[in-house]
C-alpha cells in the first residue's frame, strides 16, 4: 500500500527520466540556420523546423513570413492549415528545406 504522495512522486520521477537534453549548436549550425532561412525567404520555399519546448523535440513546417530581431522569434505561416507559429530562435534545433 502506498500513499497519494509517493504515487505523485513516483509518476513525477518517470516522466522526468524521460525528458531530452538540447544539445548546444556550434556557430556553423548557426550560420548554416540563417542561410536556409533566409534563401527560403527569397524562394517562398517550405521548410521544416525542428525545435526544443517543453523538455522534448517537436517538429513543424511552413513558411517564414518575419524574422522578428527584437523579440528574437520567427514567424512561420502553415499555407494549408492557416495556422501561425512563432519559435524563438533560441529553441530551434534544426532546419531543413522541405
């Protein structure tokens, strides 16, 4: 028999263990980021983002509409959905050009 808390507690544990780590970019993962993104931009060309939120990776595409400087985020648009995105620049993991 064990107590609410100890469940809690238990369940807590297990989810934390499987949490991902981001792993730090060098400053040619970087510098690779921006000229897919900003070739696509002049292209109007879909990419796919990979990005880190939440302690887990996640994955989204569409189009780059802004590059916001200040605030540091991008705003993507989904043409076929509609939808509207904003990623911060820090928790984008990976670009590709789909």
């Amino acid at each position: 028999m064990m107590l609410p808390e100890h469940v809690k507690l238990l369940r807590d544990w297990s989810e934390a263990d499987a949490y991902q780590e981001k792993p730090e970019l060098d400053e040619q993962q970087l510098e690779q980021f921006n000229e897919t993104i900003c070739r696509a931009m002049e292209e109007h060309a879909e990419l796919i983002f990979t990005y880190y939120k939440d302690h887990f990776f996640h994955t989204c595409s569409g189009y780059v509409h802004y590059i916001d400087p200040t605030l540091h985020m991008l705003r993507i648009v989904d043409e076929q959905t509609g939808s509207r995105q904003q990623l911060p620049f820090h928790s984008i993991f990976d670009v590709k050009q789909k």
